[in-house]
C-alpha cells in the first residue's frame, strides 16, 4: 500500500509506548498497533485529530506517501 503509517517512529522519538497513547487518547491498544503495523484500510479523523494532539504532531508526520512501483 503506497500510504505508509510513521506510528512507531513518531512514538520512539517521544519516547512514549503504545500503552501510554491508548490510554491518553482512549482507543484500545490492539486498534493503535492495528494502525502502527498499517494493518487498517482506515482512519477517522477524530482518531487522528486526537492522536496528533497526544503526540504534539501533525498528520503528516504519521502519514506518508510512498508511490508504488509495481501498481500501475
């Protein structure tokens, strides 16, 4: 898939596990490592809106875009 979720480095640099997130933004900690191992077809904004301000951090260092050579 060429949208690349940055979850796990996102929270390296903030030094902050999964469990703590969960818990600050009230999603369970399956759903966020659903999202961190980019295993979701989806994401609502509310989930990300609350996320970002968890995180101090805009969508886009959570999400990038990696085009996909193979796709044509």
């Amino acid at each position: 898939m060429p949208i690349v979720v940055n979850l796990d480095v996102v929270l390296a640099r903030r030094k902050m596990k999964l469990r703590e997130l969960s818990a600050a933004v009230g999603i369970s900690e399956q759903n966020l490592s659903l999202l961190k191992t980019g295993k979701v077809r989806g994401v609502r904004f509310a989930t990300l809106e609350k996320i970002c301000a968890v995180l101090e951090c805009q969508p886009g260092d959570l999400l990038a875009y990696e085009k996909d050579e193979t796709r044509k």
